[in-house]
C-alpha cells in the first residue's frame, strides 16, 4: 500500500465513528435503503436523476453476493414503488466475479431481467484492469439476452481507445469516467492531460455512432469540452446526460442543472461506507485536513 494510503488507513482507523460519519454523510446517502429512497427523493426534487450503488465490493463468500443481490432487487422494487427516477450501479465482484464467474451472471441476469420489467437500468461498474475483460464479456452475455444493460470505459486505460470502437459498433450505452484504480505502471496514461484528451476521444467517438452517453466527472475542463463536442456534433439530448458523485462539486452541479443539462447523481449506501470514504479522501485530501483539525478539536 503507498505511504499516503497507509498514513490515511491509520488516520482513519483512529478516528471515532461518529466523527468520521460526519464527513462520510456529505458522500454517502445512509446505511439502510429508506434512507437511501429518502436521498434519491431530494435529488430528484431538485431535477436530478440517480443511480444507486449498495457500498461493498469483492464479496468473501457466494452467499455474501446473493444476498447483496437480493438487496439490489429490492432497491429495483423501491424505485418502482416509490416512483423514483434512478437506475442501479453494480460491481461485478460485489456480485461474486472473483469467486465464480458463473454465479455473477446468474445473479446479474435476474437483476438485469428484473431491471428490464420495471423499464429500468443496471449500470455496470468498472473495477480495477484485472476486471476489465470480464467485465466486458458479462456485459455482451447480458446485453443479447436483455437490453436494460449497460457499462463503463475508464479514460486513463490505454486499451479502452480499443475497446471503445467495439461498443460504439453496438451502440452500447456507455459510462465514461476517468478511472480510480491504482494500476501496475504500464496500464494506465499517467499524465493528466493525456487522461483528459483521451475522455473526449472516447466520447467522440461513442457519440458519433449514436451510443447513449453518461459523461462522469467533476472537471470543468472536461465538461466545456464535452459541451463543445455535443454542440459541434449536434448530439440530441436525449443521447447523453452528466453523472457526479454525491456530495462531490454541488456548485458545478448546480449549475449545469440550471443550464438544463440532464445529470444523474452516484447514490452509495451501506455499512461499507469507510472503505468508499476512504477512496473520496485519498482523492481529496483536503477533506482529511478538516477530519483531522476536527479530531483534535473534540478531544481538546
Ligand atoms: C457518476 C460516476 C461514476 C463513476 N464510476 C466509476 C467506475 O465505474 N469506475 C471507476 O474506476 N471510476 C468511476 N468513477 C470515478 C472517476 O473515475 C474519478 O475517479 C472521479 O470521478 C474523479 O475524476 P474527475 O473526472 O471528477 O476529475 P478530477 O480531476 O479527479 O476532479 C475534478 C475536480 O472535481 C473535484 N473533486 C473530485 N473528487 C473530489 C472529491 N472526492 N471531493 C471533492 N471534490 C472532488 C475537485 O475540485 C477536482 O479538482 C465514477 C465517477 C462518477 C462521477
């Protein structure tokens, strides 16, 4: 583990619960799926779609992941029922892909079944490179049975400008983020501007062979250019939409909400939730600044 991500495991680990869970709330809906409803219910009063992911990854036991997709049902039945505009996002290895392949497509098959009688969506998060050719394939298996499928490209994978000329042959429906994986030396683009061009390469492409695109970042940079390309391409709006995180830029947010940009907000919840706050921090380390100063402030 990299000296920074230790230092902020340790930190972490001493901080008490309750504090921690102060900061974690701005990033995390709750940790049951009412008060996950409850969170996709503000969002969309306030014009925002959602998307919403139960915290947990790299299940340790086949029961572990079909009971999560149990879960994952529910929440499909939940938007339903409470006739909430949001889709799912899951992880393959939450569903099992590391214990057994055969048991995450049958679980991903229900789900994304159950989706497609509802007249919803099971977005298929992308994990880190060991994940990326199963994940791929898992889509393919599930996108000919079923259409309610679809899945991510991340921007600093040197392969994804391959396989992105495939799913744009399919018109797949494509989430395309930068990427959060540590990744052996050789994987990933490492320079920040080259990890940009290749977001909007991407998405151009994608877009010009009419794919449903989420755009999923909080940089402004990669935003005006996205605008740009969907302007000078004349891309319907009906064929994209932003994605953010929770709790992450709401100023930004807000303000392409205003312009009238259709923008869907990641919803995690669950008791995984330090594991996902830990990933938010280590981005942002800011943040782990004010949790600090906080600390010792409640024990002076
Ligand atoms: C909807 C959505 C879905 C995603 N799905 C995946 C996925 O399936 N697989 C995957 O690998 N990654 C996924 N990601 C994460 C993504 O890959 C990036 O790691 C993350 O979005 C940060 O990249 P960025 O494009 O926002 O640019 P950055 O350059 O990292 O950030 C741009 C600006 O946003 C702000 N910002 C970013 N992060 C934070 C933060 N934690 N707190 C406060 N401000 C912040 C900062 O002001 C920063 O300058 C997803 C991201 C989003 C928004």
């Amino acid at each position: 583990m990299p000296l920074v991500n230790r230092a902020i495991a340790a930190v972490l680990g001493a901080i008490p619960e309750g504090l921690l869970w102060r900061f974690a709330r701005r990033y995390v809906a709750g940790v049951t799926l009412a008060e996950a409803v409850q969170a996709v219910r503000d969002l969309n009063a306030r014009g925002l779609l959602a998307t919403l992911d139960i915290l947990g990854e790299h299940v340790a036991s086949p029961a572990d992941a079909r009971a999560d997709g149990l879960v994952y049902g529910n929440i499909l039945r939940a938007i339903q029922r409470e006739g909430l505009s949001s889709n799912i996002s899951v992880k393959p290895t939450h569903m099992g892909l590391k214990l057994d392949r055969d048991l995450c497509l049958g679980i991903l098959r229900d789900l994304v079944r159950q989706a497609h009688c509802l007249g919803n969506f099971v977005r298929l998060d992308m994990e880190d490179s060991t994940c990326t050719d199963e994940t791929l394939r898992l889509y393919r298996t599930l996108v000919k049975e079923v259409p309610a499928v679809g899945v991510v490209l991340q921007a600093y994978l040197k392969r994804s400008q391959e396989d992105v000329k495939r799913l744009a042959e399919e018109r797949a429906n494509v989430r395309i983020c930068k990427g959060i994986y540590r990744e052996p030396e050789a994987i990933p683009f490492r320079d920040r501007e080259a990890i940009r061009r290749s977001f909007i390469e991407l998405l151009e492409i994608l877009m010009r062979t009419g794919s449903y695109v989420g755009i999923a970042t909080h940089d402004p940079w990669v935003i005006r250019e996205a605008r740009e390309l969907i302007k000078r391409l004349g891309v319907p709006r009906e064929r994209y939409e932003f994605q953010m995180l929770l709790g992450v830029r709401p100023d930004l947010r807000e303000r392409l909400r205003a312009e009238g940009e259709r923008l869907r907000i990641y919803v995690p919840f669950g008791e995984k939730w330090r594991v996902y706050c830990l990933r938010r921090f280590r981005e942002n380390p800011e943040i782990l600044r004010h949790v600090i100063l906080a600390l010792f402030r409640s024990a002076s």
